[in-house]
C-alpha cells in the first residue's frame, strides 16, 4: 500500500488519499484484531450488541413511520 505525493499536489490531499485507502482495506481492524486475542464469545457479544442496536433503530423507524 503507498501514495504517491505529485509534484503540484498538497499533502494533506495526498494524506486524505492515504487515509481513505487504509480504511478500504481494513488494516486497522485486521492490526487490532492480530494484537489481541479475540474470544469467540467475545465476538458473539459484539455481533448481538450490533443486533439489537439495528433492532432497536428498525423498531423506532418503524413507529415514526406509522
């Protein structure tokens, strides 16, 4: 992964570029996920807690609507 700073460009454009490439291939989450030991049941937790965080948003929507 690089990006190649042009001659006539600013840095923090060329930074933005960089930054937006790491976030499309995940290397943060894939680093945080190799530096610390996961439990399965650690991520059946986050998996439920994103559920019902959906399920609770779906529900709000879902009587806003009516």
């Amino acid at each position: 992964m690089a990006v190649i700073v042009h001659a006539n460009e600013n840095i923090d454009s060329a930074l933005k570029r960089l930054h937006r490439e790491v976030l499309r291939e995940r290397i943060l989450e894939t680093f945080r996920n190799r530096v610390y030991r996961i439990k399965k049941a650690e991520l059946k937790i986050q998996k439920r807690r994103e559920w019902a965080k959906m399920k609770r948003r779906r529900r709000t929507a879902a009587r806003r609507a009516k």
